[in-house]
C-alpha cells in the first residue's frame, strides 16, 4: 500500500510527541491500524508503542490491564515475540489467559530490554487485545448501587462473542473434524456476532431515554456499571446512548402513557354511561334486576296483597307476554354490565321451533308454569310439583276467628272454681289458650298452601329437562327495550308471544308441537348408551353425541 509523504502544510505532525500520544489515545485499534497503514508519519513503532504504553498506564488502567500481553522484539528485518513459560507463540497470535477473553501473560509494563540487548516494543495487536480483554473484564465487575445503565442483552451477547474470538481452536491451526462434529461446533456458533455498536439500543425508548418497565422486567433487562466502568465502554463503542440511573427512566413517556390512561379511562366510562343509557327506562331497569324469570308484578295477588298459588290455574294476569331465550337473556344483562362481548342482536326465539314441523316446540316448564302445576317459572317439573290434594285442602279450609270456640268446658269450669280458682285466673287461661290455638292455626295454613319459596332447581337440571330453558317479559318492557336500543335497529328478529285473557286461558302466537319431544332428557339418554359402549373397542353410528348445553349461566 502506498503511503503519503508528510507535508509542512500540516500542523498535527508538528506536535510534539505527547500531544501526538494523547491524541491518538483517543481512537481505537481499529481506527489506528488505517491511519498507521495510510500516512507514512504515523507509521511509527516508538510512537504505537508509546500510544499502548499510554493505554495500559493512563487510559485502561493497570486493574483492568494486568497480564494482558507481550511487547514483541524490535528488529530491522524481524519481528520476534519473547516466549512466556517456554511456550512458542506466532507473531500477532493472541494467547488467551481466561474466558473472559485475557490473552497474553506480561512480563513487563512499558518497553524492557532482553538480555542480548533487543528493545520490546508493543504493536496494534496488541491494543486490540488489550481492548478485548478490558471489554471482558468490565463487564465482568460486580453491579453498584448506581451508575450507568447497560443493556443486559448486549453484555451476553458481547461475553459469547469474546469467548468465541479467544477460544484456542480458532487460533491453532484447525483440526480435521467429523460431519458430526462441525454441524455440532456450527450450531454452536451459529448466532454469534460482534455486539452492535449502541450498547443501549434495546432498552431505550423513541425519545432516546430509559425504556420505561416494570421491576421485574427491568431486572432482566439492564446493569448498572460504575463511572470508570462506564468510560472504557463508552471510548470503545463510542456511538452508545448514555443512560444515568439518577435520572431514572423517560419523563416524557410517564407523561404520555398517563395521559393514554387517562383517555382510555374517559373513553370506557363514556362507553359505560351509553351502554348503560337504557336502564334509566323503569321498565328496562326491572328486566335488567329481575332473576325470577318472569315479571312479579304481572302475577294474580289474593285481596290480602299475597300472591295467589293454586293448583290448575294461571298465575298470571291477563295480558300479552314474549318469550324471551334465557341464554340471550343473561348475555345481555353481561353486556349491559360489563359490557363484554358487545351488543347482543335482538333476541330470536327461532331455537322454539322444531326442525320437523316448524311449529313452537314450548319448554316443560312454561306450560307447567302456566298451567297453574308450579309456583315459580324457573322450576323443575319434576320436583316443584304443586300437590293437588295441598291445593284442595288449602282452597277449601275455612279459617275460623280465634275465640269463637270455647276452650274450656263449662264442667271444667265450675271444677276449677270449686277448687278456689278465681275469676281473674281463669281468664288469663283463657288469652292462653287461646294463644296456642292462634299459633297452631297459622301452622296447619302454612303446612297446607304451598308458599313462592326458592326453587330447589339449579340451571343443570333446567337444562336436561328443557331444550330451551326461556323467560317471559310484558309487552310494555318488549316495547321498552325496542325503544331504547337495547339491541341493532336495523336486523330483523322473530319472537313467540303468549296471550292470556281474564278467564287464565292462555294461546301462543304460533301453533305449538305437540308430536316433537320439547324436553332435554333425550340427550341425556343417548350419553348413557354412548356410556354403555365406551368400554368396547366399536362404537355405534346411530348414537347421538352428547348435547352441549346452549344456555350461559
């Protein structure tokens, strides 16, 4: 390569040699390996010398630079490097010393004489393992309680990559190896690079500032290093962002991830008092808190304000009523609370009409709930059964006023009074019998009609009994949700009503099935015979798989 002639026109080759030195001390080997090779001026082995001497005392440190390396003999035709321990090294070749990336043992820290007289002298090479050795070295210090932040990622990609670029087999002369074996050493190396040259690329944000994290993740994620520590990285990789932990993580993006907060917090409160828009509609607000299945206050009350339950007749009052799927129900009582899942389409009771005929295929439990058999519309048909002979007993006992009976016989009487009973004391007998038949009255009514307590029927068994479990709701809060856009105006919908007139009559909008089974117990069924093969190694087709409850409870 040929090499310029210094020229009197340039004033840096006229600074005396330590204003050289402290100058070059600030590039790196991989600058000064160009700047030796392309001005003659600087192609200099005193002065390269002189520069790494400064290195190792000054710059580095001998902490960070103990037993690095060996300055080689200075010779006009050759240069030779001085054994270490009787071991033979080429020129330029790096001895590593340890993983972390050390290479050659010193013997001395600035230009010493051998015995035939020969000055030692350092080289490039040298600097650029001093460099690895350092870079290893810090990064292998203990982390202080605060300093500069550095990139976790990059410290174990750095580590990998030294270790690769000091490992032995790399220097020596390369080994005969198997197929097996170099796709083993070349998996192994497959992802090694040189560390790229912002240290703290990853964890900075697009202010370039400290990534905001969490604990956990900030742990995972940087290093403090110290101040010197700091230094020797920064000089090496010059184009890294330097990160303070005194100055803590962005201020600008604390500021704009509470503000995003903030606007997604107004956002779904805006969204919560729009959804929740409908429930200032009374008649909304009730079907939204109902849990009976059907409107209380459309049931028939006796003239003392109770509700009347009697076996065979309609507990409710003449009206129209709509059926409503139980399933669509409680989806939207979800979203109108959590709003989760999005607004609901209007309810369809299509899932009423049976696939053979295409008539209303009405639940057990509505026409038992109408037909007067149970007390409350959520009820099992099977366990909330209202007993006809209760009903009769309870219809046709009279209660008679307490007092109207004597309690005690006029005999007992004139007994008591010749045994020296006063007057007094047989009335307050009196006001105590007739206390204890009061009580007993009130049990023997209770014992006798049936009470609206809670059913004992839980959604399963609702579910098997039914093939769709409903709720009925009046037409004044059918109206009321379709006002109130309770679901999409503009998608069509089909819906089941009930008619009930004065008498406790009741007919259906649409002509219910009598020849479909409308119960869920068929399902139930073909699972235990799919039971009964399941331990066999052949299965039949014909058997139904098992039904999947359409409800959401």
């Amino acid at each position: 390569m040929s090499r310029c002639s210094p020229t009197t026109s340039l004033t840096l080759i006229t600074l005396p040699d330590e204003c050289q030195v402290h100058i070059l001390t600030y590039l790196r080997a991989c600058d000064l390996s160009p700047l030796q090779q392309s001005c003659k001026f600087y192609y200099n082995k005193d002065r390269i010398h002189k520069v790494v001497s400064y290195f190792l005392e000054e710059v580095y440190g001998r902490n960070l630079t103990h037993g690095i390396c060996i300055p080689v003999v200075d010779d006009d035709t050759t240069d030779q490097k001085i054994p270490a321990k009787n071991t033979k090294v080429k020129k330029g070749s790096v001895q590593p010393t340890s993983k972390a990336g050390s290479s050659l043992k010193a013997t001395s820290s600035s230009a010493a004489s051998t015995p035939s007289g020969r000055d030692l002298k350092y080289t490039l090479e040298h600097l650029r393992s001093i460099e690895l050795t350092v870079v290893a070295r810090v990064l292998s210090l203990p982390e202080p309680k605060s300093g500069f932040y550095v990139s976790k990622s990059w410290i174990k990609k750095t580590l990998l990559w030294l270790e690769t670029v000091n490992d032995p087999s790399t220097n020596n002369e390369p080994k005969k190896l198997s197929k097996k074996q170099q796709r083993q050493r070349n998996r192994r190396l497959s992802d090694v690079s040189p560390p790229w040259p912002n240290i703290n690329s990853d964890i900075l944000c697009e202010h370039q500032k400290l990534q905001r994290c969490s604990a956990k993740t900030a742990r995972s994620r940087r290093k403090l290093m110290d101040k010197q520590a700091w230094k020797v990285l920064r000089k090496l990789y010059p184009d890294s962002t330097t990160l303070e932990s005194v100055s803590g993580e962005c201020l600008q993006c604390l500021m704009e991830t509470e503000a995003a907060k903030k606007t997604e917090s107004d956002r779904l409160e805006q969204a919560k008092l729009e959804r929740k828009m409908p429930l200032a509609n009374p008649l909304v607000r009730r079907f939204y808190t109902r849990t009976k299945g059907v409107p209380t206050d459309r049931l028939v009350e006796t003239s003392g304000g109770q509700v009347s339950v009697s076996y065979g007749s309609c507990p409710l009052i003449a009206g129209k009523y709509v059926i409503l799927p139980r399933s669509w129900c409680h989806k939207w009582r979800r979203y109108m609370k959590t709003g989760e899942g999005g607004m609901p389409l209007p309810p369809d009771s299509s899932a009423l009409l049976c696939d053979a005929h295409k008539l209303a295929l009405l639940p057990p439990h509505l026409e038992a709930f109408l037909c007067g058999k149970t007390a409350q519309l959520l009820a099992s048909v099977k366990h909330d059964l209202i007993s006809p002979p209760a009903a009769a007993t309870a219809a046709a006992m009279t209660a008679s006023p307490v007092g109207v009976r004597s309690t005690l016989d006029l005999s007992i009487v004139n007994s008591l009074m010749a045994a020296g009973i006063s007057q007094g004391e047989l009335a307050s007998q009196r006001v105590a019998m007739m206390q204890i038949q009061e009580e007993q009255q009130q049990q023997h009514v209770a014992s006798a009609v049936p009470s609206l307590r809670e059913s004992g029927c839980n959604n399963d068994l609702l579910d098997r009994e039914n093939h769709v479990v409903i709720e009925l709701i009046s037409e004044e809060e059918w109206t009321a949700l379709q006002e109130t856009g309770c679901w999409p105006k503009q998608v069509s919908h089909y819906s089941v009503t009930v008619d009930v007139d004065s008498n406790g009559q009741f007919g259906f909008s649409t002509l219910p099935c009598r020849d479909c089974d409308a119960s869920g117990l068929r399902f139930t069924s073909c699972a235990s015979v799919k039971n009964k093969f399941r331990s066999k190694r052949w299965e039949p087709k014909s058997v139904e798989q098992k039904r999947i409850p359409n409800l959401e409870y």
